[in-house]
C-alpha cells in the first residue's frame, strides 16, 4: 500500500486542520456579517423613526400634506433621471458643460471638473 494516500498521512492531517481552520473562520465571519446586518437594520429603523417624527413636526408647523411630502420625493428622486426610489446616478451620464460621459463613481467631471452631484445626501 502506498503510503502517500493513506487518510493518516500527514499531508491529509495537515489539509484536515487548515479546512477546519478555514470552517472556523467562516463561520466567526458569517457571525460578525449577521450582527453587522442587525445594527444595519437597527440604524434602519431609528432612522426612519426620526424621519416620520420630523415629518409630521414639520406638516404640522407648516401646515403641509401628506401630499406636499410625495410631490417633493418625487421631485427629489427625479433628479437623477430615473423614478427608483433613490437619487444616485447609477448610469454614466453626459457632462452638460463638456458632453463627454462621466461615470457615477464621480462627484464632478474628470475632464472639465464640473459638479455632477452637488448634494450633499450623495451616497459613495
């Protein structure tokens, strides 16, 4: 029998431990990933807590609707040219001063430097 492939050679020995090793890791990763993803979601919804408490703060003040809100969200999300519920250029997009394509990785245009996202809600 040769013994280069028994199961207890120690080269097997030695690739048992490094998957385990590697399992481990995973695992210890995946943990830290989930509770990642929970705050996420905790932040999530303390956010939106906060928006729907100034919101009405603010309708009520000013005497607004519910209306006024979703004309301006509409507004506010068709600055970017796409009704998605975001307002973040996803595409490349002409530069209006210099009609070359600008990606959306970019604030201002690489070649002549204009301001392409000038908010400062802008998400990079």
């Amino acid at each position: 029998m040769n013994h280069s492939s028994n199961i207890f050679s120690p080269a097997a020995y030695m690739l048992s431990n490094e998957a385990k090793r590697q399992a481990r890791k995973a695992e210890t990763e995946t943990v830290n990933l989930r509770n990642r993803i929970k705050i996420l979601e905790n932040n999530v919804a303390k956010a939106l807590l906060i928006n729907e408490g100034l919101w009405e703060l603010i309708r009520d003040k000013l005497h607004l609707t519910d209306d006024d809100l979703n004309e301006k969200l509409y507004a506010v999300d068709m600055r970017d040219g796409t009704l998605d519920g975001k307002n973040q250029r996803s595409s490349a997009k002409k530069c209006p001063q210099c009609n070359r394509m600008v990606s959306p990785r970019h604030a201002a245009c690489i070649y002549c430097g204009h301001i392409m996202d000038d908010s400062v809600f802008s998400i990079t």
